[in-house]
C-alpha cells in the first residue's frame, strides 16, 4: 500500500477492522482444521484398503485416496494464508 499524504485519511474499503481481522482468523481456524479431517481421512482410507490387499493371500487391489489428500492439503494452505492475512 503506499504511503498516505500526512492528515488524509485512507479510503473506507482501504481499512481492515478488528471485526473484520476476527472473521477471518476464526475463518482460518476452520479451514486448517477441515485440511486436517479430510487429509487424515484420505490417508486413512488409503492405509487400511493396503493392508487388506497386503494381508490377502493372493494380493489384491488397493485405494489411493489422492483426491481427499489433495484436498486437505489445498485447504491448509488456503488456511495457513488466511491466518497469516488475518494477523497483518
């Protein structure tokens, strides 16, 4: 933001209320721990359908979850980001 002449006052919409850094702090908070869940959950899924192919006596077929995983970690970066705005 550059910098303002001395005695003007910045723009409403320029300005960035507690309120507002609050909203998006508790925002955040939500989104890291809704990353978690579902990257815990892909994780999850992926390790116990591999160790029910490992455990068959024939082999078997396994689930890689990528797309919960994927998910996760896009919603913890999203999260970590807001958090980092909120506390500018």
């Amino acid at each position: 933001m550059s910098q303002m002449p001395e005695g003007q006052v910045p723009p409403p919409y320029a300005t960035v209320t507690p309120e507002q850094r609050a909203i998006w702090e508790k925002k955040a908070m939500r989104s890291l721990a809704f990353g978690a869940l579902w990257f815990i959950a892909g994780l999850l899924i992926t390790l116990y359908t591999y160790g029910q192919a490992a455990s068959s006596r024939f082999g078997g077929v396994y689930v890689v979850a990528w797309g919960p995983m994927l998910y996760g970690v896009y919603r913890l970066i999203s999260g970590a980001l807001l958090l980092r705005k909120s506390r500018r």
